[in-house]
C-alpha cells in the first residue's frame, strides 16, 4: 500500500539551466545557485508561509520554555502535550504532534511547512542530544539543560541557523530530486547511485555553510525582540525573510566565487 | 500565499445556504446524473440490519472517495507542487442523521481523519435526508438475500489481495475450524479474480473453508481526474469493513500491511507528505478507530497485527504456513489499471520493487515468477527517470536504516516517523521506549532485508553484469559495482537479531553457485535464500509453473516431499527426470559455469571425493532419497586443476557427505587453483572453515569436516565469480583479501 507520488521538472523556462549544469558536468555551488536563479522564489516564500512561521516560532520559543522551573509545564503552554520531563522521543513528537495540529487547525498545509517542520525536528533532536557512555538515551536532564542552552546569545543564534541551514538543506534536496534521477546511469553525469550521494552531500554541506549567515541575523533579531517566547508573529516573519534572502544571497556568492 | 481555491460538491441534489455558486452537482440519478457510484455485492448473507449512522458512513465515505478521484493535484510540475497536491473540499450530503454527523466531536473525527490520509482540508455540512430512513442507496449489504442462518465468524479483516494482506488472512485463518470474514473491495476485475484464487486456494491448503469472502464492488464513473491517485481509499473500505463486523456482531476489522509500508517513510526528498500513501499508517488507524466507535456507539477498534513485521517477515509468516503458494496469487503492484492479467506487476512501482526484494530475501523467489513483472528488476534496464528515481531512492532509504546509530539518530534522521509513535502508543499500548526501539529495529531489519536481496541478485547476474551482458542500465549496475565489491557492514540490532562472534568482523559472505543463490550472514545465524535448483527445473524444461508445483508440493506436504507422491503429475516426473537427465549431461551448464576450465570427464587422478550436492532446499525442504539433485565428484586433475563431474550412477546417499579438513586445505593449495604467486593459502582455507564455524553456518560433524555443499559452493564463486576469471585469474593478493573480510583472526588458525 506504499504507493508513492513523485513530482516532476518545474515547467519553467529557468530550469533549463539548472538541467543543463547539472548534464553539463558544473559544480554542485554552480547547480545550486542555477537552482534559485530558476526558482529560488519558492524559497523566499518561506518567510510568508503561515505553517513555516508556527514552525519556527514554535522551535525558536523552547529555549526559553527549558529555562522555566517548571519545563513539561512550560512545554504544554506551547501545546507539546509531554507527560513530564521528556526525553528525546518525547519532546519531538510532542513537537510534531503540535505542528500537525496547528496545521489542522489553520487549515494551512503546505509543501514548505511541511519541510520546515521536518527540519525543526531533526534541529530538535541534534541539539538536545547527547548520550553519556554506556546509555541508550539522552536523559530528560540533558535534554532540558542542553535546550535550555539555546536561549541567548550565540547559542540560540546557532540553533536558528541550523534549524534554516537543515530548511534549506530539504528544500534545495526537494527540488532538485525533480531533476537528478534523469542524470543517473552510464554516459550521464552520476554513474551510480554512489555519486548521486556525494552530489546531494555536498548541496547539503554547502546549504548548511551558507545558513552560517543567519548566525549574525539571528542575533541581531533575539537582542531587538529581547525575548523569543515574546516575539510576535510579525517579527518571526521578519527572521525568515531576511534569513532565507541572506542565505540565497550566500549560495550564489559561493557559485560566483 | 494565494488563497486555495475551495471545491465544493452538493452530493445527490443536497442543498446548503451557505453554498457559493458554481459548485458541483453530484448526482447519481435522474436527469443530470454525471456519476456512477455503486456499491454491491451479489449474493452473500450476513443477516441483521445496519443502523442509519453506518448506512450514513458508508454514504459518505462513498463520495469523499468520489471526490477526491475528481479534483486535481497538479501534475507536479508547478514551481511548487504542494499549491495544487492541497486542496480544499468542500461536501455537501444528505443524512439520515444530521445532529449525529454536524457535532463538533463527529465533524472532527471525520476531517482530521481525512485530512491526514489525503493532506487535503475537508469540510462536510450535513443535511436531513429528504428520503425515506431506508433509502435505496448504498444498496450495499441491506439487499443481500437471506440464504441461510447467520454464520459465526470469529474474526473481520480487510483483504486487499496484496501480498501482506493474504498473509493476514492465511495467519488469520490458521487454526482448523476458525471462521474468518474476509470483505474486499472490488474496484478492478483485473484483480477480482486473483481474490477469487486465494480464497479457493486457501480451502484446498486447509481442506476446509475458513475465509468467507464478502467482495464489494465499488466503480465509479464520471468526471474522474484520471492523474488523480486517491488517497481516501482506506476510509471507504474502513467503512464498509466496519460496517460488516457491525452485522456479524464484531468490533474489531483486521487490516494488514508491514510496518515499514505502513509507516511508510519518504523515498525521494519530494516524496513529502501523503505523496508517500497513508491508508494503514498508525495515525490513520487510529483517526479511523476513533470514527468507527463513534459510529457504533461503542469501542471499536482496527487493529494491524503486522505494524512490527517487514515485508520480508510477513512473507515468511506466509512460508511458516506453507502457504507460500499463495504469492503468485496476490497482487501488490500500484499500477492497477495498467495490469495484464498474466502480468499484473509493473515491476517498477513501490510496491514492485518492495514486494520484489522482500520475496527474494525470504528466500521465496521461486513462488512468485518473474515472468509475472513487466519489468524485471533483477536484469531490466530501468529505462524511466521515475523508475530510476524509486529504485535508487527506495535503496538510498534502505541503506540509511543500516547506518542508523540507535534510536535517537532514527529520530534525527528521520523526523516523518515521529508522526507514528504516539499512535502506535495508543493502538498498542506499548510504553514509548519499546515503541521507539521496535520501530527502529524494524526499519534496520528493512535495510538489512534489501541489502540481503540486492547481494544474491548480485550473485545471481553480477557475473553477467560485469561480463557486459546485462545493460548497465540494470538496478546493480545504477547502484555500482562498488557496493558489491567490499562485504557491506551489518550493524547489530539493538533488541534483537544475529550477534557477530567474538574475534569476527561483521561482513556479509555472498555465495554463488550458478543459478543457484545462497546468502549468509557471517555474523549470525545462516540466513539462506532459496537455493533456486527448482528455478533450474523451469529453464531446463521450459515449463514455467514447474517449480511452483513442486514447490507448492512439498509446502503443502509439510516440507517433506517423495516422488511417489500422488501430487506429483506424471508430466512433472517426467520434467524432473529430465532435469537430471540434463543436469548430469553438462556440469557446466548445471553450474553456471562458463568456459572450459573445468573439465568434466572420469579422470580420477590425484585423490577424489565423492559426494551429492544437496540443494539448499534440500536443507529446509528434505526429500527423499528417490529425488536426488547433483551428484558430484570433484577431483584434482594431473596438470594441477580442479574438476568437478557427476558420477554416472548416483549414489543415493541421503546423509550429507562431508568434506575433511586435509582435502579443503588441498583444494585451497595455490597450486591446485594454479595461482601463479605463491603464499600460505592452505592456512587460509582453513581459515575459511574456522570462520564459516564460528558464523554457525555449518553443522558440526566428525572430526573436522563441513557439509559439502558449502564448501563446493564456496569453491563455485572462486571459480565463477571472483573477476569473472576462474583459476588463474585469482591473484593470492585478492584471494586474501576475500578471506580477510570474512575473518578477523590470522591465517592459520582453527577453532
């Protein structure tokens, strides 16, 4: 019953160049930068997106919800719905459960929310955890000191930028997945399926470079707000915007250079 | 963010003020009528009545299937896709019970059920039914005539005729006197018949009709988007699998589908959403639970007894049945109406490739004919970037399970299963430490199954491959020799499964014997797939359902098999006479080998052993001793090289033969594989043997000896497989390597 839908190459002219580079042999920096230049308009709607912004408001408010004396309680003021000091497992699908209900509740599904809300998990779960020697799990302690690490100065300017960096990670591994399959094979461009890997790895690895910027952007934004947990939708909006518009303006900077 | 633009649907002339105009008149009958929606069944008797609320679901049901095949998705080439994969439906429909269906608590059940099978925003606004409480639509289950008294069934399930759920009926069904509803929904004849065949099959397996089928039909025709993939399917056959336990007194409607394509995480970075499908993901099982028991009044639940089982464990569960038979049976393929009756698989699909691979891991690829797929993944080009794209994604996704470091890295890397594990909490009630662990080790156990099963379709056409004899094009040669070329790292699983012998690396040792494939696991127990001489059968005789007799045979004979039996045909005697006939006419032939290095003949010079080379079935399928496979002598011929023939007259031994130690080291000696460099390879054939030991793939006998057929299929991918050069081409620097990686301790040394 697994049945599975995929999409096809963008019916624009731009992706022209973006089939091109990638047939042509150019670098993973030149396909990336072809890619915003045909479409990095999807990208910039991020910033307007209703489901990306409760998204990342939703992350960006947990450091400070960690530094409360009362953490699960703290968490169900945001409707994580935990039953106590969570843990890993549990502070992330409480997170994701909450998204999936915002987004019924607004009624707005989309395919940037949803990559956004996957790249807020996974930025969740890197940043809280750590296993001490001999353990299975991260202890809820951890998790909680470990967020609640996040929430001033460059460590919450750091959990921003990962969480874009992971954003545009998926949404630059989204759409070129509409393009890449048709340069797989012999006389193409991948061989196999080991160098399509290596290609994706490095879009990636150079998506998180350039998500670097939203370091100073970041922490420009918590010192005007003062406070995440009190930032309004207006300013989460803000972030987005200007860190997405930083982080294409990086991604081009690197194919030029 | 533009608005979406909304769809609304009055259904069956239902009126709402609240209406915008150009909305779309659904009618069934009457003047104007632009849709056909039937639901029927024949003749089948269940007695009692269904309430107004289940007559109700159905109804609905029925048009949110309806609407959801008619409004469009896109097709996916849009700068963003997700604007046109969302859509927002509106409903208009007539209702027996308006105050039930408009309450806040039902409403939300409902959409929010929907809504996460289909990723849609649905919206429903209910009406009194302007016709009489028993109204002549659905006619479903309320026109079936009484033909006898009320049967007893002791279980409800929903079968689909894909393989997972014919497992659930076949284990459902297991137990001698058990009476079983099993409701399908007919939407295709393509598959209809197949439906038909497992039922009827299953009362030969048991002698006894325990599965009573009830198939629905339900078409619809109209203003169908023919792109369009419904997503809502689950919930109509929820409904009508509900509505059914509701008239046999039940509470409970059985489904079945693994927990890896339950969950169903995504293959491809665009595969985001409900474009990976949904019908049987735990959160939907649990939205459709929570219907139902509003629906009835009372608790009732849909419960998936595989939501911990791969693909391959369920066609296993299939096996341990002996019912393996059954797969050729069941269709899986997700393109159904581009089916051929005797092709039903597209062979490139999801569900292709993952039925595909779990068969061949389990060992079971004799029961589900290749010529049944239209693409054959194991040797076809894949020629379709969407096919390439599946393929590669679906082993990308594979291989990522394999490199998962625990639970919390399972999390991290894939945040889509965090959508799972509450509602697996919920219909399990499983604490969420055993949650989480059983769904990563299920998903390991996943990469693991593909990785076993891409390893002896390397070991069945590596060599053709790398002889250019297959296109490159094929999924192995996308993947890349290198994945085959070093032995691919098998991590432990965390609860569970094989754990590597101290002092041994963790590596996989690949076998080839011709045709002839077999798999093991050095770090665990032996894993053997089908050893495949009864595929040898269909391509010595050209008689394609040969093997699957035989096969289905010795299954239903509880694994024991003779040639007196009175299920073996006169005309598969004689195809397996001839098979041996054949068999012993050309070794080479028999073992795949190509080329003269081996010669056969009567030479005995140099010291010979004797033996029969049993099957690999003959391991898990016994037979006796009038049956006898290849019988062999290998033999060291006077210029130094090994050669193997088939005695004239089989010995009819029916132990397995086994090997001494002092002839492996002889075999293994440089020169006996006349290697042009020297080095101490009797050390490392005993190596070999100590290794293949402490993998407990071997028995332990008398002394220092191991079962034959290992040895000599051992010796076969020497011969055949290692550079594709047998003999001489074998440098002692790679011969080894070869060994090296199968085996942490030093040459030399045996256990």
């Amino acid at each position: 019953m697994g049945h599975w839908q995929p999409t096809k190459r963008p019916r624009v002219k731009r992706w022209r160049h973006v089939t091109d580079s990638l047939g042509g042999g150019a670098s993973v920096a030149d396909v990336l930068a072809a890619t915003l230049d045909a479409i990095g308009e999807s990208l910039l709607r991020a910033g307007t997106d209703a489901t990306v912004q409760d998204v990342a408001s939703l992350l960006l408010r947990l450091p400070a919800a960690a530094g409360h004396a009362d953490f699960a309680a703290a968490l169900r003021r945001l409707g994580l719905d935990v039953s106590g000091e969570p843990g890993v497992s549990e502070l992330t699908s409480a997170f994701s459960d909450e998204v999936d209900r915002v987004v019924e509740r607004t009624r707005a599904r989309s395919d940037l929310g949803e990559l956004a809300q996957m790249a807020a998990i996974e930025t969740l779960a890197a940043t809280v955890r750590h296993r001490a020697p001999g353990e299975q799990v991260t202890a809820p302690a951890v998790v909680r000191a470990r967020l609640a690490a996040c929430s001033s100065g460059n460590a919450f300017a750091g959990l921003a930028a990962d969480f874009l960096g992971r954003f545009t990670t998926r949404w630059l591994s989204y759409q070129l997945s509409r393009e890449v399959s048709g340069h797989v094979g012999p006389d193409k461009r991948f061989q196999e399926l080991r160098e399509e890997r290596k290609f994706a790895a490095e879009s990636g690895l150079r998506a998180r470079i350039a998500a670097m910027v939203v370091r100073d952007v970041a922490g420009e934004w918590l010192r005007r707000v003062g406070n995440a947990e009190l930032a309004k939708s207006s300013d989460v909006r803000d972030l987005l915007n200007r860190s997405v518009a930083a982080i294409a303006i990086e991604l081009r900077r690197a194919a030029a250079s | 963010m533009t608005a979406r633009e909304e769809h609304w649907f009055l259904c069956d002339g239902a009126e709402w003020r609240g209406v915008p105009t150009g909305a779309t008149q659904l009618r069934q009958r009457g003047p104007g009528a632009n849709l056909k929606f039937a639901l029927e069944k024949a003749e089948f008797s269940l007695g009692g009545e269904l309430t107004d609320r289940w007559r109700d679901l159905m109804r609905i049901a029925g048009f949110a299937w309806c609407v959801d095949r008619m409004v469009d998705r896109g097709d996916g080439s849009a700068i963003d896709p997700g604007e046109a994969w969302h859509r927002d439906l509106r409903l208009v429909i007539e209702v027996q019970e308006p105050e039930f269906w408009g309450a806040p608590e039902t409403t939300a059940a409902l959409t929010t059920m929907l809504g996460f099978l289909t990723d849609d925003d649905w919206e429903f606004h209910f009406t009194r039914s302007r016709t009489a409480a028993r109204a002549d639509w659905p006619r479903l289950l309320t026109e079936m005539k009484q033909v006898g008294p009320p049967r007893h069934y002791d279980r409800v399930l929903l079968l689909s005729g894909g393989l997972d759920s014919v497992a659930g009926l076949v284990e459902a069904t297991k137990d001698a006197g058990t009476n079983v509803l099993a409701v399908s929904i007919l939407s295709s004849e393509k598959v209809g018949h197949l439906q038909q065949a497992v039922n009827g099959l299953l009362e030969l397996h048991h002698g006894e009709p325990r599965a009573h089928p009830l198939q629905v039909r339900a078409t619809v025709a109209g203003a169908l988007n023919a792109r369009v993939v419904p997503r809502s399917r689950a919930f109509l056959f929820a409904a009508i699998g509900g509505a059914a336990a509701e008239l046999v007194g039940h509470s409970q409607v059985l489904l079945h589908e693994n927990g890896v394509g339950s969950i169903n995480l995504p293959v491809t970075a665009d595969s985001i959403g409900s474009r990976m499908n949904r019908p049987v993901h735990p959160r939907s099982v649990r939205r459709l639970c929570d219907l139902l028991s509003l629906v009835a009044g009372r608790r009732f639940s849909v419960d998936n007894p595989f939501r911990f089982k791969t693909k391959r464990e369920v066609v296993e569960t299939l096996k341990a049945n002996g019912a393996a038979t059954l797969i050729r049976h069941t269709v899986s393929c997700g393109h159904v109406r581009s089916a051929r009756r005797e092709q039903p698989h597209c062979g490139t699909c999801y569900q292709c490739v993952d039925r595909r691979l779990a068969v061949i891991a389990a060992g079971c690829a004799e029961f589900d004919p290749e010529w049944g797929y239209r693409t054959k993944i194991t040797r076809d080009a894949l020629t379709d970037d969407v096919a390439v794209k599946l393929a590669l994604g679906y082993v990308s996704r594979a291989d990522g399970f394999l490199e998962l470091d625990g639970v919390e890295d399972f999390i991290e890397r894939h945040p889509e299963a965090r959508r799972s594990i509450t509602d697996l909490m919920a219909i399990s009630s499983l604490e969420r430490d055993r949650v989480d662990r059983e769904t990563h080790d299920l998903h390991v156990r996943h990469g693991r199954d593909v990785d076993t099963a891409l390893a002896a379709i390397y070991a069945e056409t590596g060599h053709a491959l790398r002889r250019g004899k297959l296109t490159p094009r094929v999924l192995l040669g996308l993947l890349g020799p290198e994945r085959f070329a070093a032995p691919a790292a098998v991590p432990a699983v965390t609860s569970a499964g094989p754990r590597v012998p101290a002092g041994m690396k963790m590596s996989m040792l690949r076998m080839r014997v011709g045709a002839h494939a077999v798999t093991l696991w050095a770090g665990g127990p032996p894993q053997a797939l089908e050893f495949e001489a009864l595929g040898f059968i269909n391509k010595r005789t050209a008689k394609a359902n040969v093997a699957g007799q035989l096969l289905g045979l010795v299954a239903v004979r509880g694994g024991r098999l003779d040639l007196t039996d009175p299920g073996i045909t006169p005309e598969l005697r004689k195809n397996l006479s001839a098979y041996v006939t054949r068999l012993n006419s050309t070794l080479a032939e028999a073992l795949g080998i190509e080329g003269k290095l081996l010669r056969l003949g009567k030479s005995r010079d140099g010291y010979e052993a004797q033996c029969t080379l049993w099957s690999d079935a003959g391991v898990s399928l016994p037979v006796t001793g009038e049956v006898r496979w290849e019988q062999i002598a290998i033999s060291e011929l006077a210029d130094g090289r090994i050669s193997v023939r088939l005695p004239s007259s089989p010995s009819g031994r029916r132990d397995q033969p086994r090997l001494s130690v002092d002839f492996v080291e002889r075999v293994f000696s440089p020169e006996a594989l006349g290697l042009e460099t020297g080095g101490d390879l009797t050390a490392t054939g005993r190596d070999f043997l100590g290794c293949l030991r402490a993998s407990g793939s071997v028995e332990h006998g008398k002394g220092d000896s191991t079962p034959y057929l290992r040895v000599a299929s051992f010796l076969t991918e020497f011969l055949t497989g290692v550079g594709g050069e047998p003999f001489r081409a074998l440098s002692a620097v790679r011969l080894q390597a070869f060994f090296d990686a199968k085996s942490a301790r030093g040459p030399g040394r045996v256990d």
